[in-house]
C-alpha cells in the first residue's frame, strides 16, 4: 500500500520527433519522491527538467517506463497534482477570488463552502483584502502567491512548481522562499517538486536536490538536503553544500592556496 | 493644471469651429450661391422648423428602429458563426473559403439581388442593414475564439475543465475585446447602412428618404441637416460603445 502523495519515477525515457528523427529527451530517469517532500530539480537549459515536470503534469504524454502516483499510471492532467507555472498563468479576465476559485468550480460544494476555501488558501498566501482585485493590478510576486493559491485550492497530493521564482526581482524572490517555505509547513501533506535555476533557492527549500545534465537528460546526482529548519544561508553547512551542487556544474570558485606568514 | 487638461480635452472642437467660421464668411460674402451652400442661420432655422413640425422624429424613430432590428439580427449570425468557426475547424474549413469569398462582394452589388427577391420591402431594407453587420461581426468573433494562448488552454487541461466550461470561462472571455469591437464596427455599418437602405429601396419615411426627398426639392438647408444629424448620431453610438467597452473591459487596465 503506497501513501497519498509518493511519486515514483522509474525507467523513465521520453523522446521527441523532430523532423523525422528521434531525439532523446530523458533517458533512464529514476526518482523515488516521499509524501510530504520537497524536492528541487535544477539542471542547466535544455536538460529535460521541464518536460519531465510537464510529463508529471500529465501535460505531455506517451513515454516509456512509469510514472507512478500512489501506484498509479500518470495519463494526463489531474486534480491530484497542482501546478505552478513561472508565468503566472492567472486568468486576466477573473478576479483574484475567482481565479483561485477555478479549481472548485467543478465541485458541487456549494457557494459557501467553496467561498471559505478560496479565503483560507488567500490568507495561506497572504492575500487577503484583494479578492476583488484584477490580476493585472498585482506584482510579481503578489500575482505568484495567487497562482499558488489557485494550485492548492483542490488540496493535490503533489504540487508541481515550474520555476516559479524564476520571474521574480532578487529581494521578491527571497521573501517568496520564506513563504513557499511556509506553505510547505502548513500543508504538511502535500509532496512538492520544483525546478529551479537557483542553486541556493533549491538549498534552502528542498530536502532533496536532483542534479540533471543534459543530451539527453539523465538524473546525475541526487544530493540530500539534512540541514535543520529554518535555514541559514550563510551557516558553514548551507555554503558547503552549496559549493558542492555547483561543483557538479563545474561552476565553483577556484580553490587557490594561500600563505600566512 | 487640471484646467489645462480640461482645455486640452476640447482640442477636437478647433478644427470643426474654424471651418463653420469658414462657411459662414463664403456664405456672408456671397461667394457661392445660397442654393448649393445656405448660410449658417438659414440651416439653423430650417432645423427648428423641422423639429417643431415633428416629422423629423418620427423619420428617425423609423431610421433607428430598422438600424437596431438590423443590427441585432446581423451581430447575432455573426457571433454564431464566428463562434462555430472559430470552435471548430471543420466548421471553418466547410464554411470559411464560401464566407471569405461572398464577403469579397460589395454590399452595394446585393441591391438588384435584394429587390428582385423580396422587392421593395421593410424586410429588404433590415436584410441589407444586417449583412453589413455580420460581416465584421463575424470576422471578429473568430478572431477573438482563435486568441486564446496555449498556456492558457494548458490551465484548463490541468483543472480538467471540459468543453463548455473551457468555452465560458476561456474561450469567450479572451474574445471578448474582440467581439466587442465587432459589435461596435458592425454598429456603425448598420447605421451607415440605413441611409443607403432608405434611398435604394425607395422608402417612405426614414432619415435617409427625408435627404433624398430634399435633394429633389433642391432644399440644401434640409441636406445639410440631414447630413449632419447622421454624422452625430453615428459619432455618438460609437462614443458610446467605446465607453461601454472600456467599463466592460476593466480588468485589462493595471490601474
């Protein structure tokens, strides 16, 4: 008996036709994903982390080996999974209340049970006081926390995040991590996957990192994250393991030797 | 500062002003006879005799009830098959090339076909007015149908909305500025429409048969007004559509 919310990944491989050639896009993917965890996926562009999410989604389809939610064969979109897009994605025409209402609109729960549930989730994102607001008239990072709302109103096992910091200014994108990280506490049953360009946003939130390289895309790494919460970035530990996801980049700072004399 | 503003507002006023100053120095001159170019007062005159008579409303009550029986007869056609077009390819592929190449003809080229028909009839005058609104009615609600971006549509896969929330919630909003605008240009075609209607198809009453009736009287005043009252009324229908669509359309604005 699998637990609400484990995902598993195994032999994985996803090809794309183009122009009559067969190109590998992920190849030999395993990944095992606990209830309740966060796991980031950073990889350099064009390493396949986000096909692999979008095939999570459901959004793509036909691929070889399983994808397993709760034992199940993943066959396209459900309200199981939410999703987080780094655009946004909000509906212009709705109000906030309305776009993180859309999920439910399918349920028949009625007017005020549903009206309830759209304002828990806004005040789980901090938004409350602009049900009535546009989505135009919201920034960055004010129109992120709605998206988020909007992916959780349905309570998912899995909540999938498609770099959805990506878009944000240095200091925003800082201050959402904080609050995704509370998100996470709060619905302490939902399972989340994230692809991230950010190495240290990946370290901070995660209790796992998977290290993709690419052509194809293959998992190289799967690095744990056991630092206690809430994390420090500037802690010895955070900067080490930091240093260590980047190594597998070949993007850390030369080591050079130094004397005291 | 506000002042100014408010100044600057009527900046569209200038250029009408200076040519009815215009006209009326040609006319004070004697430079053109009074019967092709009446002076000013005399048009002016002229109008309240025609409002104190009356007639002149109850031809514009005529004008208008046919524009809105054309009008609304014309956007509706055109949002359904817009719709259906814009839905479903087949539908599109059945009916665009038959639509594009009917649409290539003149409106003007259905006269001989609409009186030979249904003659000299209230209803050929409403069928011309509504072909001028389908049209654009059409072409802008497939347009609009066919805007809707591929993230989107991926939003309603993920809450797996089916084909007729996917159209109410998706679809139709994201078209929505366009086929307004549709309504609003096939507003004015329908208006425009009538006048051409009314002197066509030899009607008795209407904005456009008092213009034709003065013409063969040789009454300039009565032309000019008419051709005013036209011009105004058409100005201010799409005035109004605009501010509707603004009100309607707030969510597009960030503030």
């Amino acid at each position: 008996m699998t637990q609400r919310g484990t995902l598993d990944i195994v032999n994985l491989k996803k090809t794309f036709n183009v122009n009559g050639n067969t190109t590998p896009v992920l190849e030999n993917i395993n990944l095992k994903v606990k209830p309740g965890e966060f796991v980031s996926i950073i990889g350099p562009s064009g390493c396949g982390k986000t096909t692999l999410l979008r095939l999570v989604i459901g959004l793509e389809n036909s691929y070889e080996g399983q994808i397993l939610l709760d034992g199940k064969r993943i066959n396209g979109p459900g309200l199981d999974r939410g999703v987080v897009f780094q655009d946004h994605r909000l509906l212009p025409w709705l109000t906030v209340e309305r776009n993180v209402g859309l999920g439910l609109e399918g349920k028949r729960n009625g007017k005020g049970v549903n009206k309830e549930i759209v304002q828990a989730h806004l005040k789980l994102v901090g938004l409350q006081g602009f049900e009535k607001v546009y989505p135009a008239q919201l920034s960055g990072g004010m129109a992120q926390r709605a998206a988020i709302a909007r992916a959780l109103v349905n309570q998912p096992e899995l909540l999938l995040l498609d770099e959805p910091l990506g878009a944000l200014d240095a200091l925003t994108r800082m201050y959402m991590q904080l609050e995704l990280e509370k998100i996470w506490q709060r619905e302490a049953q939902v399972t989340m996957i994230m692809i991230t360009h950010d190495v240290e946003e990946a370290v901070y939130l995660s209790d796992k990192v998977v290290i993709m390289s690419s052509r194809p895309g293959t998992i190289k790494k799967i690095i744990p994250v056991e630092l206690p919460r809430p994390r420090d970035r500037a802690s010895y530990d955070f900067m080490k393991l930091k240093e260590e996801i980047l190594e597998e980049f070949h993007l850390h700072a030369e080591k050079v030797f130094s004397y005291a004399i | 500062m506000d002042v100014k503003k408010e100044v600057l507002k009527l900046r569209g006023l200038a250029v009408p002003l200076a040519l009815l100053a215009v006209w009326w120095i040609i006319t004070k001159n004697g430079w053109l006879s009074a019967v092709f170019l009446p002076p000013p007062e005399t048009v002016v005159a002229t109008f309240v005799k025609l409002v104190l008579k009356g007639k002149i409303f109850a031809d514009l009550n005529e004008s208008i009830t046919k524009v809105a029986i054309g009008f609304l007869a014309g956007i509706t056609a055109g949002f359904v098959l817009g719709t259906a077009m814009g839905l479903s390819t087949t539908i599109e592929k059945l009916f665009g090339p038959l639509f594009n190449a009917v649409r290539q003809v003149p409106i003007l080229g259905w006269i001989p076909v609409l009186i030979l028909i249904f003659g000299l009839t209230e209803l050929t005058k409403i069928i011309f007015i509504a072909l001028g609104a389908f049209y654009p009615m059409t072409l802008n609600t497939f347009d609009g149908c066919r805007q809707l971006k591929k993230e989107y549509l991926e939003v309603a896969r993920v809450f797996e909305f089916n084909r007729p929330r996917l159209l109410w919630r998706f679809i139709l909003p994201s078209a929505f500025p366009s086929i307004l605008a549709g309504i609003r240009v096939s507003m004015s075609e329908a208006w425009m429409l009538v006048i051409g209607a009314e002197i066509f198809f030899k009607s008795r009453g209407g904005i456009g048969d008092l213009m034709w009736e003065a013409k063969t009287r040789v009454q300039m005043d009565i032309v000019f007004i008419t051709i005013l009252i036209i011009g105004l009324i058409g100005f201010i229908l799409n005035y109004a559509m605009k501010i509707l669509e603004n009100r309607l359309l707030r969510w597009r604005s960030s503030n």
